[in-house]
C-alpha cells in the first residue's frame, strides 16, 4: 500500500496520505540491509575490554628458582600465565568495533525497511494529538483504540513534542524518540511505527533526501 493511515487524538480515522515516490519505490537487497544494521549493532560496541598480560600485572621479576638441579620443573617469574595472578594470554585488548558505511547505503537501508512497514500497512500518523503535561495513560489508551497495544511500537515525535516522549518512554514496549534520532535498528526493531504528524514531515524530508541525514 502506498497510502498511510492518519488518526486524530481519540484514534479515530481522518482519511490518508500518500507516501512520497522514493520511500514506495525503495527496495534494496536483503544483503544491503543486513550490513548497515551490523554496521550500526558494531558502532554501539564500546570495545573497552582488557586483560592484563604478564608485563603488567604486579609481581616480582625475579626467577623463581634457579634452573638446574632441584629435580622441579623450570620456572621463570611470578607473572607467566600459568601462575595464580599471573598475565593472560591472548585476552581482549581495547579496539574499535565500528565500520564506515557509504551514506548513500545507509539511507538506501532505512527507505527500505521503513517501505516494509508501510507496504504491511504498519506505518500510522496521528493528526492533531498533543498532551499539555506528561500523562502515559493517554497514550495506553491510544493504542488500544488503535489495536497496537500489544505490538512493538516506534512512537517518532516532532523537536517540540518532548511532552509526547515523556509519556510515552515508561511503557515496555513502546520506544518514544524524534525523528533525527531514528536509525535502522529502531524500525527493524519496531512492529508499527507511529508518527506524529510533525514528526512525518520530518521524517518525509529525511527520507526523499531534501534534509541532511543525522546518524543514530
């Protein structure tokens, strides 16, 4: 479907909207997808795992005994691996996870895995819906009146809907951010993802390429 449902503040529906032709017409390899999301999953790897080897852990350097002649086995100091406390061989050091990826790929992915939620008939905007103070149960009544209560939900909100975000960011399955801050994993990770209608605009931009992508 080509057309994306659009709901007022009590869930009821107002009519629809069409997609923009790039987002309809996305279609990257499965392939494609696949190593942007890996590519993503790596840069959130903070790589700071280490163990000590034989040079740095504390201990004497001196020979333990000496070479020949008391019938036990040769040692050399305190700090060799196979010693209580001693260094670890071949442990994890410190490195960087993360991989470059083309920023043309990266949106190619992105349209594709949002035009799988909106060729599902998974992807709704909501029209005229606002909360002057944080209150979650207005958004759980919203999604039931929508059906998707039980659904994993990406709920994208415009730069002043912060209220929005606050009330919704307490429920477990639904996860409440703006647009800028959206990335691959977000909507692979989502069932129905639910836009604000500011939140659309942003998001229509975003995706036709007229606006500068941020990175997640």
């Amino acid at each position: 479907m080509a057309d994306i449902k659009v709901f007022d503040g009590t869930g009821a529906s107002t009519g629809t909207l069409t997609a923009p032709e790039k987002l309809v017409n996305s279609n990257a390899k499965v392939t494609l997808v696949h190593q942007v999301m890996v590519a993503e999953l790596a840069g959130k790897r903070q790589g700071t795992a280490k163990t000590k080897r034989r040079d740095e852990v504390a201990g004497s350097g001196v020979k333990i005994r000496r070479q020949k002649g008391t019938g036990r086995s040769r040692q050399g100091d305190k700090r060799v691996p196979h010693a209580r406390g001693g260094g670890v061989v071949h442990g994890p050091r410190p490195r960087d996870y993360s991989q470059n990826t083309p920023r043309k790929m990266r949106q190619a992915a992105f349209r594709t895995a949002l035009n799988s939620r909106l060729q599902n008939d998974l992807l709704f905007v909501l029209d005229g819906f606002s909360l002057e103070a944080p209150k979650t149960k207005e958004i759980v009544k919203l999604l039931g009146t929508l059906g998707i209560a039980d659904k994993k939900v990406l709920f994208l909100t415009a730069s002043n809907e912060e209220v929005l975000v606050r009330s919704a960011r307490n429920l477990p399955k639904v996860k409440a951010q703006g647009v800028n801050t959206t990335s691959l994993c977000d909507v692979l990770g989502s069932d129905v993802i639910l836009c604000t209608k500011g939140a659309w605009d942003d998001l229509s931009v975003r995706v036709t390429g007229k606006g500068e992508e941020v990175s997640a």
